[in-house]
C-alpha cells in the first residue's frame, strides 16, 4: 500500500512540473507608430530650469511622431520600454521637406524614453536631419539621422539613431 501511494504521489508530482512547464508567459509583442495629424502643436512646458513635459493642442502646424514599444513580457518586472520622436512644422509645401541645424529647435524636435533607467525622459535634440518625401496622398516617408545628447544633468556620449518610416494620419495619442 505504501508503495502505491509513494507511486501515485511521484506520478502527481511529475504532471504538475511538466504542466507547469508548459504554461508560457504572456508577451505583449513589439509596437511601431508612425503618424502625423494636421491641425495640431506641440506645446512645451519648461520647469526646474532644465525639465518639460509636452502637450498637443488644436494650431495650425502638423506634428509628426514616430513610437516604439519593444516586446514586454508580463512575468518580468521593469523590463518595460518604449521611445518617441515628434516635431512639428509649418504644413509643407510641394512634395518634400528637409530640417535641420537650428530648426531643431523651431520645429520642436523632441526624443522621449521610458525605461527603467537613468536616461528615461523627454529631451529636445538640436542636431540631426529629417528629411520627409510625400509618396502617396496622405503618406509622407520620412528619414531620420539624429543625434541623442545624454539626459541634461547626467553624464554619458552622445548616441546616433538612424531610421525611417511611412507617415499617414493618425492619432499622436493611443
């Protein structure tokens, strides 16, 4: 009898690993986003000198934004992360656009990241190029070189990030 049950146990311990096993996490998969909406801006709040947070209001600019979020899975924690890239410009004229230099600044071309890690946060970049070619009614294929200083306050190189994208209307926000 004892070894009937000491049988049964092992056979009970043995389904519950293999089930146990088998049970993957849930991964929320990665997420690209690239949209533009007319009719908008981008307005800046400046606090603590150095710091801002963003808002989009109803103006008579277009904003472009690029966002990221990489895959996520549930079962780790802070493992989370996602970037963006927004500007906004007076609404183009003719086919394409190029920005540059100085209209980093105008244009208000800011780089957002979320992670946990010293260099989340929003930051304005001041130097890159964007260059955008309208390819369809509403599509615009945009082009992006930019350089990412390290946070303000924080120590560190600067990165480059090279990318593109097809830009069709859309919400900024999701």
């Amino acid at each position: 009898m004892k070894k009937m049950i000491c049988l049964i146990s092992l056979i009970a311990v043995l389904a519950t690993s293999t089930q146990a096993q088998q049970v993957k996490p849930k991964v929320n998969p990665e997420m690209k986003r690239f949209v533009y909406q007319a009719n908008s801006t981008i307005t800046k709040r400046t606090y603590d000198s150095i710091y801002f947070d963003i808002a989009y209001n109803p103006g008579n600019k277009w904003v472009f934004k690029y966002s990221f979020k990489a895959q996520d899975v549930e079962m780790i924690a802070d493992d989370e992360y996602f970037e963006s890239y927004e500007f906004e410009m007076a609404p183009p004229k003719g086919n394409s656009f190029t920005i540059e230099g100085d209209d980093f600044i105008k244009n208000k071309v800011i780089f957002n990241r979320g992670c946990f890690c010293l260099d989340a946060g929003l930051r304005q970049l001041e130097e890159g190029k964007i260059i955008g070619k309208k390819t369809g009614k509403n599509t615009w294929l945009l082009t992006f070189d930019l350089v990412i200083a390290p946070k303000p306050g924080t120590k560190g190189e600067a990165t480059h990030k090279k990318f593109k994208g097809y830009f069709k209307p859309g919400n900024l926000i999701y």
